[in-house]
C-alpha cells in the first residue's frame, strides 16, 4: 500500500524528467489502487492509456490504501481516517521530497471516500506550522486543485450504505457507519476542511446513473452530498455509475472530456500560482515565528511552564474561550478572579439539589483537571461576579453527564450550593429552576431560582444538562450575576458561544481507557481483565462501538449478567445493529451502537414468558412517553383505582389490573423496575427530597426511575406507529389518574413532582396528532383537562388556556352547551382567563355560562321561580358568584353587587351561611361593598365571617383562606379603624403566600402591593417604596410589563413616590399609566388623583390640577364606577374644594358640598398630606393680576 508511480519516475532527482505539475489519484472504498480507474471492458487505465501525457507532462501517481481493513467488522475505529490521512501526506512528501520535488503543484482526483481522505490530509498538512516538521506543510502548499469524483461529502445515505455493505451477516462496519449522512466523523472534516477550501480550485461531479444491486438500483451518492453549494466550485454531472464514472474506456466515454479539459486548465494554471504561494506562505510563516519570538523575550511575560504547556491551541478537544468584550459596568459584574486571591478553600455544601449518581467513569483526567483550573478560586465574595460557563459538548452517550456527575461528587466541597437544571426543553428547564425558587422560598416561577442564584454570593456550581435542542434560548438559563460556576451539556456545537472560560469536545473515549472500562465492568476478577484473548476482543467491541461510553457500559453489563464470552457478544451486537439499520430511527453510527446495545438485553426480556419479564417490558413502553428523569413510584400506585375503570383503552399495564391494592401496584412495579435496573436499562433511585427540593413527607414518592436521554429516545422510537399511539394514550391516561380530581392541597408537591411528564406526554400528543388539533374523544379531553388543572395549579395560566380553550370548543360540539362538562370547562377556562387578568374573556365566558344556565335549567321543576329570570338552583349560583368576582375587577362595582346579594341571599336560604359554597359568595360580596366604598361595615363582616369559615375548612394555609386574611386586611386599612391590625393581616398573607405559592407567585406580588397601602397610610413611605421597587421587579419578569399586575404596582410606586418628594419618579411613572390604564376602569380615577396632586403640589398647575379633579368627579357622578363615599372619591373632593375655596368660587363650593356633604367638616382626610394651598392661590392671584 501507498504511492504507485504510473511514469516509473524512480526515486533519484538525477535525470528524472521535470514535470509540470504532480496528479494524484486516490480510490474509494469498493476498489484498490489502479484497478479502481480501470475500464473492466477494454481494460484500459485511461490515466496511462487515454490521457494525453505527452502534451501535458505531468506525473502520474496512485495512492492505495486498505479499503478491505477500513470497512471489515470489527476492524479499524472511525478515528482511523486521521491516520490514513497522515499516511498520504507521509507517503507524498517523502517521494516528492526524494526527487528534490517539493514545490511541484500538485492536482487532487478523488473518487468517493478517496475525497473524504484528501480534505483531513490537507488540514493535517495545513496545521503543520512548526519548524521541525513544517515540510508536511509543502503539501498544503503545492495543491492547487481538487476534482471530487462523486465524494460523500455530507455522507451516505443510509439505504445506500446497507446494500453495498449489508451482505455480510454482521453488517456495516463502525467504519462504515461513521459516513453515514449528518455523522459527527463527516461534521468534523467538514470544519477540519472549511477555513482552507478557499486555497484550492475545486470541482465536485456527481453520478447521474443509478448502481444496480440485485433486484434495485440507487445512487451511491447521492447529488447533494456530492455537489454541496459551495461559493466559488465547479459542478457538474457525470452520465454513468458510480463505479464507471472514474473508468474511461475512450475518450468517448462520459464525462471523460470533461475531466479532461478540467484537468488541462487546472495544469496550465498552477505553475505559476503555487511559485506564488509558496513565496506568500513562507513570509506569513517568518512573521508568525518573529511575533512568537518576540512574545518569549518580552520582560514582562508571565506565562508559567503550566500555561506554555498546555495553551488551548495545542489541545485538539480544548476550545478556547472567545475574545473577551467589553462589559457596560464594572462597578458591580467583575468577570476574572484577582490573581492575588490564593488557592480555592473548603467550603460546606449546604444544598446539593442533584438527583443522579455518577454509577461509572473511567478516564478523561485531563478534560478534568482543566476544568478545574478553568473555574479556578472557589470561596465567598463580598460583590456580583459574572458567572464562569464552561461548554461540553459532543456525541450521544459519549459521557458527558458522567463526567459533570464526577465533578460534582469530586468538588461539591468547594461550593455552598450544587445545583442541576434539566435542559431538554424549556418546559423542562423552568420546572428545574421552579424547584430552585421553591427551595429558597421565591416561588416556583420561571425567574425565581434563576434569581435567587444571581443574588447569592456563597459558591455555587450549577449544571445545565442536555441543552440539546439548537432553537433553544440557552442564554436566558444562565444567571447574569452571582458567584457561580456553570457547566453545560449539549449535543449542539453552537452552544460553545455561551462559554465564557472554555469549551470541551467529547467524542469517544481514549480506545485505551475504553477497553478498561469494558473490562472492568464486565469483569471484576482482574486476572480475567488482563487476558491477552479478552483485550484483544475487547479491542474489537470498543471500536465497533465508537468508544462511546454509554454503549460500552451497557455492552459490559449485557456480557457480565449473561455470561456470554465477548467474540460471541460481537457476532450478537453486529447482527443486531444490522438489523436495526432498517428502522427510520437509526439515523447514524451512534444511534446504531446505542440502540443495538440496549436492543440485545430487552429482546431477552421480552422473550421470557414471566411476569416480571412481561411487567418491565410494558413499563419501559410507558416510560418512553413520559419524561426521562425522575419517574415517580407513585405515577403508578395512584391511577391504580381509575385505570381499572378505563376500559376505552386498547391495552393496559397488567401490573395495575391484575393488583388488588395500591400496595400490590408499588410491589409488582418495583419487581419489573428492578429486571431492568439488572439490564442496566434504568436507574433505581430513592430520594430524601421531595418536589421543592425539602425532606420528604412519608406521603412523598421516594422510589425515582430515571433513563439516559438516549435510552429514553431508543424506548420510544422502537415502537410501531400504532403501538406508539397506543401507549401514548395509556401514559396520559396514567398521568391522569393519578391526578386527584378534589385537586388536594397535599397533592400539591406530587403535582409539581409530574409537571415534566405532563411536559413531556404533552409533547408527543402533539406529534402524533398534530397541534391544537387535540381533543378527538371525550377522554382525550378528559386528561386534557387535568394536565391544564395541573398547569393552572403551578401559575402556568398561559399553558393551561390554549388545553382549557380546546375542550371548551370540543365539549360544545361533542356534548352541547348546557352539558354539566361542557360548563366545568368553561368555569375552568375563565377561572384561568381571571388570574392572567383577561377581564373581557373572561366576563364573555362567564356571562356565556350564566346565559346558557339562564335558558337550560336541570329539571323542568326549577323554570318555576319567580322571578321566572332569575333562576335559583345551586350550579346557576355559582355561575352568578364566579360572575361577582369578575364584574369586581372589571371596575363594574355596582353590577357586581347586585350579582352577589342575590348569591348571598339564595344561597344562604338554601344552604346555610356555613357552606364553602355560600361562604365564598360572602367573601366575594364582601370583597365587592370593600371596593365600593360605602358598606364597610357589612364588608367586614361578611370578610370575618369568611375568613372564620374558610379556616375552619380548608386550614390557614390555604390559598382561599389567604385571599379572605388578605382581604380582611385591606378592608381595615380602607375604613382606617385598626391600620396595626390591617398590617398584621396583610403581612400574614404575604408572608403566608411567599412560602406557600411562592414569593413571585401572582397573588404573592398582589399582597405586597397591598401591604403597601397599609404602610403607606402609617406613613412609613420608605418601607413602602423599597417593597414595591422589589415588587415591580418581579412582575416584570413573572408577568410581564404589561400585565395588569404592573399597573397595579406602578399607580402605587407613583403615590408613594410622592409621599417620599420624588416628583420626577411619581411623574415617569404616572405617565407610563396613562397609555395603559382604560379609561373605564376605576383606576383610571386613582390615576387621575394622582395627576392633580401632582400638577398641585409640585407643579404649582392650579388649572390643571383643578381639571383632573373635576374628571374624577364628574366620571364618579355619571357611571358609578366608585361610590360617592369612597376615600379616594372623597380625596379628590376635598382637594377641589381647597381649590374653590383659594379661588373664592362660592357657586361652585356651594354645588360640590351638596354633592358630597361629608366633604370640608372636621379633619382633612389622613390619606392626603396636604400643603399650604393659601401660599400658592395667592400667588396665582399675583400673576394673573399681573398679566392684566
């Protein structure tokens, strides 16, 4: 093998005749050396017999290399290109450089993998840059020309590549499945090849006939794989096979002319453009060394032998970080550690919120030890630091969670906090950091851990695992501040431009470290390890599975459960693989090796004829539908009941319908969990924390089945289509009978606990069926409308309406409006259209259902009331009482009340004043008469009686129970009788709600804002101030900046503002309200007071201060909106009075008091600091006096 010379040329400079040019043709994989541009019909090798060498004179070289070693099972590993490509530059440039022919140009034909070989040699030529061994540079340097024959460039297809090396029992090789299309062998070239290209005149030809093979007939390469659209390339289409496309019988022959006259340009034209090159190069080499030079002998160099010897360029799977860029602020973001601040120091671990095992690693010491340093100092510090992201990325299963779980066990004694984000979606993400936010208090919102890090300035390591998907918005999961270190997983190179310290390429393991963890895990004795036929054998498994670590695990594990020896494990996993190849799912070389692996134990279990057998194999269905991590026991033990009754299905677990107690379900589900925990299939886990994070209840799960991602995919997609679809159906079944329908608050952690499988089967319910084309059947809505009860539950309001929406429209259809689901769904939908304050959706819902129960009653016996239109039965009170909330926060206060004593009344003649029913209506009314202003009393009242109730019932954590203490609250700070009291309630609320919903939880924020009213009026202004900053803060990021809950938050930042004499402030904000705030809404008369307070007091604007006065009045006087007796009603009437008074308008005094006659008697209003008004009439006086 190597260099066959067609010119006999001989290897002495000595008379050997002066070429103008070196051809060099390289094979593919099927033919070897000159038989491969043989014509099989004449027998003409045109490159000796047909080319013109007499007018070219040019020389005329064969390289040959083992194609038969390369493809044969169990040969050679992928990686193996490199070395052939190595072998072609060594072969050329010592015949060449024997000949004294070094700067000869040099012109490239390659036929198929032949291409392949030559881009990887001329980059390996290429990165030859020192002086010792820069003559493998003088290839790079000679080429001119490339004619890429029908080469793979973005790969096989996979049909392609079972037919021409299929036939032997054992299938494709590694080899040969790494040059499958989007493989990570061909993407590496690729990169490899793409700085240089441009170097080089390349002309790339495809075959336009098919190869025939037995009964079919295909293209080998197909033409966009051999035809890229590169900028700047020759194309063009060769009439024959794939074979005959490189053998020109005559010069007749297809495409020979072509090639021909291809070729004659590219050898008239090099001459003279590689003498240039060669001068070109050499100069920016001399000036590369001389800057190299000059950095050396610089005195203030400060390159330690550490960093010389180990500088990211001379690392192959080393990346550099990017150049760094300048921050807006360096007051408070510090982005390198002090050089000065000395070595890292033991700190305690207090949360290590990380729910796997490292279970197995060998290996990848240096990857580790540079992290380290990469990370370098861990200790406290005393302000915000940016984070430091290092990027790992690289193959399925080649270990990249291994390794970070290594790290973490290895280093968790360097950082307060150790944290792991699960990156698979952004469903996945934010349910990872709502359990960070629960667990330090902030609420489970998508913000609130992220936060919560940002903020810390105790060490901490956080990992954000699996950020596989390239449409995902990494960024936005990396905190911006705080004291951390951040790891990312990631199939997904792109990812590296997140790293600020360094990124890591993981490919397969070192083929030395692969067999010793093959070895080892396979066999413990390590007499045995050490056998010379075993690592010879083991030598072969590793490399027909790519070195991937998760493939070698389980290949171990298979060999060591069965006893199977590792020649026969081979000739098993060939088989295997090969017929895995057939299947859509496998896609590329680590596909096949990964599934083929997990393939040969499951056949096995699924071929036993034992219930446990039978058992696992139908859980792992169910498993690859929910999401990988984390699978709770208790998915199982609680549909048990429910999934008997669910005879719509097609198939069930049998370890569900054959148990007689919830106890008999966890016994038979842990036995089939554990067959294949014993295959290495899943991981068994118990845990001691539970959904936020916390010890576990003795009601919480502790039994967690978790698969790797790659499992996870493998399980699904070896699944038919219609067994998919079924299974599916099975799994959200499950999921929604374990549900309780009561909704439990001590289900609460569970909910959260399953929010990812929900995520999860979510997502592949709309792969099968397509988006928002779900429900089809009445039980497809069925556990629709759990997932969205979940969702809604977890403050997913914008997830749960378009689930709640669907039904709704389905139900209609399917079961007609006046059916009892049909309006569940409703009341549902607009209960979720309130919290994410959709006012007008959901009054349109609400007034729909109240219509719909208006016109179709239950029974014929409940059309006879009077009046006949105001129906009384128990569900059209509810709709009335829903109707009570929603008309109150619509500003339609009047309407509201009526709709709620009615309520009251009904309800409390049929039902007791103690039912939840007719407690809720009190609390709902009393809610009402509080915002009305002029019932204080009653509104009291009825929020006591309320609040007495509702802890009675439902305890004083509940969120009902929190709504009416809240309530109650405000309602004392409004009538000004105890502002302590109305402080204490409201801050139990608050404080109740920040550790029970979470600190950012929506109505957490709505308590905040109410406390700070309170405060407020207590003039305690500061206070107020900072919390309603703080709060603003987090309704932008959990709300948004448009919510109504900003608006809310900003009228009463504006108000505080200027009871601290922050003018500017309260105006900026005043003014952002007034594009936003309706002109209907009662807070459009808050922000109306405020604007003439302002313009008063500030402003010294009399006119207009008057004027916004009179608006609130006159909007009061005409639509009711707020009682006339209302404080801030009465607020704005005693300031326009002053106003009249100053001005002597007696008219106008005399008016306003008949109006309002509680105004001008006694004290002014305590809500309302007013300043001198005499100083600043008179002088208004003074200046309109002097303009006349």
């Amino acid at each position: 093998m190597g260099l066959i010379d067609i010119d006999q040329t001989g290897d002495s400079p000595t008379g050997s005749p002066s070429f103008s040019a070196d051809l060099v043709f390289v094979h593919g994989l099927r033919e070897s050396g000159v038989k491969a541009w043989t014509d099989a019909k004449t027998g003409a090798l045109w490159i000796r017999d047909i080319f013109p060498q007499s007018k070219y004179n040019v020389r005329r070289l064969v390289y040959e290399y083992d194609a038969e070693r390369l493809m044969a099972p169990g040969g050679v590993a992928a990686d193996s290109i490199y070395d052939e490509a190595v072998g072609l530059i060594n072969h050329l440039n010592a015949d060449r450089e024997l000949l004294g022919a070094e700067a000869r140009p040099i012109i490239f034909v390659c036929h198929e993998f032949g291409g392949l070989l030559v881009k990887r040699a001329l980059a390996y030529s290429h990165s030859r840059n020192d002086v010792k061994i820069d003559h493998l540079r003088f290839i790079f340097r000679s080429t001119y020309a490339i004619l890429f024959m029908s080469t793979p460039h973005e790969g096989f297809k996979k049909e392609a590549l079972m037919r021409l090396y299929g036939d032997s029992h054992l299938g494709p090789s590694q080899f040969s499945l790494s040059l499958l299309e989007r493989s990570g062998t061909l993407q590496e070239i690729t990169d490899q090849f793409a700085p240089i290209r441009k170097n080089f005149h390349v002309s790339n030809f495809w075959e336009q006939q098919k190869t025939a093979h037995g009964n079919a007939s295909f293209y080998v390469v197909e033409r966009d794989s051999a035809a890229p659209l590169w900028d700047d390339v020759v194309r063009g289409g060769i009439n024959a096979t794939h074979s005959d496309m490189i053998k020109f019988g005559n010069q007749n022959a297809p495409g020979y002319r072509l090639v021909l006259a291809t070729l004659s340009k590219h050898i008239r034209a090099a001459p003279d453009a590689i003498s240039r090159r060669w001068e070109q190069d050499l100069e920016i080499l001399r000036r590369s060394r001389e800057h190299e030079a000059d950095n050396l002998l610089r005195p203030d160099n400060t390159f330690s032998s550490t960093s010389r010897s180990r500088s990211p360029s001379q690392d192959p799977l080393i990346m550099p970080p990017p150049s760094p860029t300048p921050t807006t602020s360096t007051e408070t973001l510090v982005n390198q550690d002090s050089g000065s601040e000395g070595p890292s120091t033991p700190f305690m671990n207090v949360h290590y919120l990380v729910r796997q095992r490292s279970d197995y690693f060998v290996g990848r010491q240096r990857q580790m030890t540079s992290l380290q340093e990469k990370f370098g100092v861990v200790k406290p510090r005393r302000s915000l630091r940016k984070p430091k992201v290092f990027v790992i990325f690289g193959l399925p299963g080649s270990g990249k969670t291994q390794f970070c779980l290594r790290y973490l066990e290895q280093s968790c004694h360097r950082y307060w906090g150790v944290f792991w984000i699960d990156c698979t979606t952004d469903a996945t993400a934010e349910a990872s950091y709502a359990m960070l936010g629960q667990l330090s208090g902030k609420g489970i919102a998508a913000g609130a851990g992220q936060l919560w890090l940002s903020q810390t300035l105790d060490p901490w390591l956080l990992v954000l695992d699996n950020a596989n998907d390239p449409d995902m918005e990494l960024g936005k999961y990396i905190p911006t501040s705080g004291n951390g270190h951040v790891i990312v997983t990631t199939r997904n190179p792109a990812a590296q431009i997140h790293n600020t310290v360094g990124a890591v390429r993981f490919q397969g393991m070192d083929p030395e470290e692969a067999v010793t963890l093959l070895l080892q895990l396979a066999y413990p004795d390590k007499e045995v390890q050490y056998r010379s036929r075993n690592r010879k054998d083991a030598e072969t498994i590793a490399s027909e599975l790519g070195y991937l670590a998760l493939a070698l695990k389980q290949a171990a594990f298979t060999i060591r459960r069965k006893f199977l020896p590792l020649e026969r494990y081979l000739k098993s996993l060939c088989g295997c693989r090969k017929e895995l190849l057939s299947r859509p799912m496998i896609k590329s070389a680590e596909d096949a090796n990964i599934a083929a692996t997990w393939e040969l134990p499951f056949t096995g279990i699924a071929g036993q004829t034992t219930v446990e057998s039978r058992d696992a194999v139908e859980i792992l269905h169910v498993f690859a539908f929910l999401h990988f991590a984390s699978i709770p026991i208790n998915l199982f033990v609680l549909c048990f009941n429910g999934l008997k009754e669910s005879n719509h299905l097609k198939i069930r677990p049998l370890a569900l319908l054959e148990s007689s107690s919830m106890q008999g379900v966890e016994d038979r589900i842990l036995t089939a969990a554990r067959v294949l925990y014993d295959n290495s299939i899943i991981s068994l886990s118990e845990s001691a924390l539970d959904a936020d994070g916390k010890p576990s209840s003795k009601r919480a799960p502790r039994h967690y089945f978790t698969l790797h991602p790659a499992i996870h995919q493998w399980a699904r997609e070896r699944l038919g289509k219609e067994d998919s679809q079924t299974w599916l159906e099975c799994t959200a079944t499950i999921l929604e009978h374990s549900i309780s329908a009561h909704m439990e608050t001590s289900g609460r952690g569970f909910r959260r606990l399953i929010l990812p499988h929900i995520d999860s089967c979510l997502l592949q319910l709309e792969a099968t069926y397509g988006a928002g084309r779900l429900p089809r059947t009445p039980q497809q809505a069925a556990y629709l409308e759990k997932f969205a009860l979940v969702y809604a539950e977890a403050g997913r309001w914008k997830d749960a309406r378009p689930l709640q929406l669907s039904i709704v429209e389905f139900r209609r259809k399917r079961l007609g409006r006046a059916h009892d689901a049909t309006i569940a769904a409703q009341r549902s939908l607009a209960n979720t259209d309130w919290n994410l304050f959709h006012i007008k959706k959901c009054l349109e819902v609400q007034y729909d259902i109240w219509l719909t129960q208006k016109l179709f009653r239950p029974s014929f016996a409940d059309y006879f009331c009077w009046p006949i239109w105001k129906p009384t039965y128990l569900s059209h009170m509810q709709t009335l009482d829903d109707l009570t909330r929603c008309l109150w926060l619509a500003g339609m206060r009047d309407l509201s009340r009526q709709a709620g004593e009615r309520c009251v009344e009904v309800l409390t003649q049929r039902l007791g004043s103690d039912d939840p029913l007719t407690v809720s209506a009190m609390f709902n009314l009393g809610r009402t008469y509080l915002h009305l202003g002029n019932r204080g009393e009653e509104a009291l009242r009825l929020l006591r009686h309320a609040l007495a109730r509702r802890t009675h019932f439902f305890g004083p954590n509940h969120p009902d129970t929190l709504m009416s203490l809240n309530e109650l609250g405000v309602a004392l700070y409004a009538g000004r009788q105890d502002l302590e009291e109305a402080e204490e309630l409201v801050r139990r609320a608050w404080e109740t709600r920040k550790r029970v919903l979470g600190e950012e939880h929506a109505y957490t924020l709505w308590s905040a804002n109410d406390l700070s009213k309170v405060l407020v009026e207590l003039k305690r202004f500061e206070e107020a101030r900072v919390l309603l900053e703080e709060t603003a803060v987090m309704v932008g990021r959990t709300l948004g900046d448009d919510h109504v809950g900003m608006i809310m938050t900003k009228g009463n930042l504006s108000r505080v503002c200027v009871r601290c004499g922050d003018w500017k402030r309260a105006k900026e904000l005043l003014t952002d309200l007034d594009g936003v705030v309706p002109a209907e809404h009662p807070d459009r008369l808050h922000l109306e007071w405020g604007w003439a307070y302002v313009k008063l007091y500030h402003d010294d604007d009399l006119d207009g201060a008057r004027e916004h006065c009179e608006k609130v009045l006159k909007t009061v006087t005409e639509t009711k909106v707020l009682a006339a007796d209302n404080p801030r009603v009465l607020d704005t009437a005693e300031m326009l009075l002053r106003i009249y008074h100053g001005e002597e308008r007696t008219e106008d005094i005399e008016r306003l008091k008949r109006t309002f006659p509680s105004i001008g008697v006694g004290e002014v209003r305590s809500s309302v600091d007013f300043l001198p008004l005499e100083r600043l009439i008179r002088r208004k006086t003074q200046e309109r006096t002097a303009t006349h």
